[in-house]
C-alpha cells in the first residue's frame, strides 16, 4: 500500500482519537446486557447518520449495519459486538458502569467505538476506496447460544450490497499495549456447552442398598469424562473438556432421585467437534447402563463455530499492517469461542486482537473479570488497522 495512503489513515485515526475515547466511555457507563442493546444501537444509528451513511435498524433484532459506498470494488463488512456482561464493576476508572449489576467486562464497548472511529476515517477518505465498506454493529456475542450474528445473517445483514469480506478485532488483556495479535486458521474454538442429567431411585441414606445412588454415578461419570480427553482423543488435537457444575441432593440423610452435570467442549476443527460429542454421549449412557441409572445428554443448539481465518486473506492482511509499521506477534489458538465465526463461514476474512495490557495503568486484569481496564491509547490503532485493510480489500486487485 502506497505510504500516502497509510499517512492519511493513520492521521485521520488520531484526529479522531478524542471521539472515539469519548464513545467510548458513554458506552461504558450505559451497558446493555445481549438482546437489549438499544440505547448503544440508537448512538450507533444516530452517528452513522450523521456522516452521510446508508443505515439500517433492528437488523437481526438489536443490530445496525452501515453502508459507507465507494467504487466499484468489493465490499468489505467490518464487525463489532455492542453487548455487556451481567457483571457489577470494581474497576476504578471516572466512567464507572451506572446500571447496576451489568458491565463492559469484555471490551465490546471499545469495539463499537473503533469502529465508529473508522467510519468517521473512512467517510473523510472516502476517495480511497475502490469498493464499499458495510459496517456491523452486532448484538448478543456473549449469549453463547443463538448469538446476534446468525440473526442478522438472517436478516440480509451480508447482503445488498454482498459482502466479499469481513474483519473484526478483539481487544485483548492477554496482548501487549498495541500489538496485533493474530493467527491464519483457526483462531478461536468452537464452545459446546453440555448437560447429563442422571435419574437414579432415591431413598435413605442409611439404606443406600435400596437406591440407585445418582451422586455415586455422578462421581464415576465425572471421571470418565475426563477419561475421554486423556484415552479417547489424539493428544496432537487440541480439546478442552471441563465439568463446571455438579448439583444434586438436598439433605444429609436423603439419597436424592437425580443429579445434574454441565460442562463445556472446545475444540478447534469440525470433524473432532462432532466425534467427541458422539463419545461423550456414548460414554455416558454406558456408565449409566452399567449402573443401573439413566440418563438423558443435551448439547446446546446453535453453539458458535469454530472461528476460522482465511489463510490467504490474513497473508495479505498481515503484509499491509507489516508495511503500514504495525507491530505483529502471531500467536496460539484461543480456546474461548466467538461468532464473528458466522460472518467468516460466509466471508472469507480475519479476526484479530488488539493488545490492551499495561501494567503501568494497572491494565492487568483478564476479560470478564470485574475490575477490566483497557488502555485506551490503543483505540486509534483499532481504527487504524481496519480502516487500512477496508482501504487494501476494497479494491478487486
């Protein structure tokens, strides 16, 4: 990419870097938790209104998409996650969460700024592209389940104009200050999350004898399971298998008729999704068998994919953020899951992460934690980075 071209972007991004903190932090002190994020749609409406833009609301329920047009190129889409988490917040920052109980512990806040920013950049450079910039302003990332991306596929949210490509970042605590973190392939895993419920015969705790004891086929699942990591799966295939919640039994002296197992699986390729969770319920319904119990497996429908980079569309992306003096660290796949991985199974495209670390600021803590800081000199970074690969991909070259 020609060095006026990534001078102009990477001005346009600190003119801007006042507004964005700014959003930023009116985001911040309103969250909205998945599915309610209306007053954080409205602003984002409201500002790429304001800059001339197609707009369209309620995509998908609570989403907004943005068509900035330029040439005759390919049409880029740029997403953005705008939901909180259901966390009261610690961290000492002026902008403190003013909704109780409900906080941005996972940066989307940032994320709808940046990309603001970008569309502010991108509007006043609009002679850049070659193609069209959709904006994807996405609701629900953190509902896990159904999410806000498939929604809004949808509700056309790719379409008219079709999207060639997309791309998205994450801001990320485990990064350092500024630096691209990337990786071409999978990036994220896919997250099922699952639930055994195990029917036993109740009775006295003195007469165990007379019962079908769910807490003691519980205790024999749960070693099982993690059997199936250890003794059923290549160790080269990456998997995380983890039982977070046991609940079964009311009282000292009563052998309860039921107990209930969750968990969750991450795994990063398609095909070992599908055969640990037909060995998970294979393995489960044969220990209940032997032990004289039954059970009933259920995995939650519609869990995010596993997030998948376009090997050649990062080769390209990361060689213009190389040139444009971008500092670059390629790293290992996360385990946790996203569905920017539904835009990217219909697009091929790049997710990245944008490192928020500073110790200096006391920027420290982990996403999801409920004294979360982000360091906010990285914001025009984010803008600058994807206002430059939307500039790169516009064009059909």
């Amino acid at each position: 990419m020609e060095s006026g071209i990534v001078k102009r972007i990477v001005e346009s991004s600190m003119a801007v870097e006042r507004e964005v903190i700014s959003i930023r932090r009116q985001i911040h002190r309103r969250p909205e938790l998945s599915y309610a994020e209306r007053e954080t749609s409205a602003l984002v409406a409201s500002k790429l209104r304001s800059l001339g833009m197609e707009v369209r609301t309620g995509v998908g329920g609570t989403g907004v998409v943005g068509v900035l047009r330029g040439g005759e190129g390919r049409v880029v889409g740029l997403r953005a996650d705008m939901d909180a988490l259901p966390i009261n917040e610690e961290a000492d920052v002026q902008f403190r969460s003013e909704v109780p109980g409900v906080m941005h512990a996972c940066g989307h806040d940032a994320h709808t700024a940046i990309l603001l920013g970008v569309a502010e950049v991108l509007a006043s450079n609009r002679d850049l592209l070659r193609g069209s910039v959709k904006f994807l302003f996405q609701p629900a990332e953190e509902d896990g389940g159904r999410g806000g991306a498939l929604p809004m596929i949808e509700d056309g949210a790719l379409e008219d104009p079709h999207v060639d490509h997309v791309f998205g970042l994450h801001v990320m605590a485990d990064c350092p200050a500024g630096v691209i973190c990337y990786r071409p392939g999978p990036i994220m895993a896919a997250p099922d999350s699952f639930r055994v419920r195990v029917r036993g015969r109740g009775g006295h705790g003195s007469k165990p004898d007379d019962t079908v004891d769910p807490i003691f086929v519980t205790g024999q699942l749960i070693n099982a399971i993690y059997g199936l990591r250890a003794r059923m799966v290549p160790q080269t295939r990456p998997l995380v298998l983890s039982i977070c919640s046991v609940h079964s039994g009311t009282k000292d002296n009563i052998i309860p008729d039921e107990a209930v197992i969750q968990g969750t699986i991450r795994t990063l390729d398609e095909e070992l999704r599908s055969s640990v969770k037909i060995k998970l319920g294979n393995l489960v319904r044969g220990v209940c068998e032997a032990l004289g119990a039954q059970c009933e497996v259920f995995f939650e429908p519609n869990a995010y994919p596993v997030t998948v980079n376009d090997p050649s569309v990062t080769a390209k992306a990361i060689a213009v953020l190389r040139e444009a003096g971008f500092p670059l660290v390629e790293i290992e796949p996360i385990m946790g899951g996203e569905d920017v991985s539904r835009f990217l199974q219909r697009a091929p495209g790049m997710y990245y992460f944008l490192g928020i670390r500073n110790e200096q600021k006391g920027c420290v803590y982990p996403n999801h934690s409920s004294r979360f800081k982000i360091d906010e000199d990285v914001l025009k970074v984010g803008v600058s980075s994807l206002a430059l690969l939307a500039v790169a991909f516009s064009s059909k070259e």
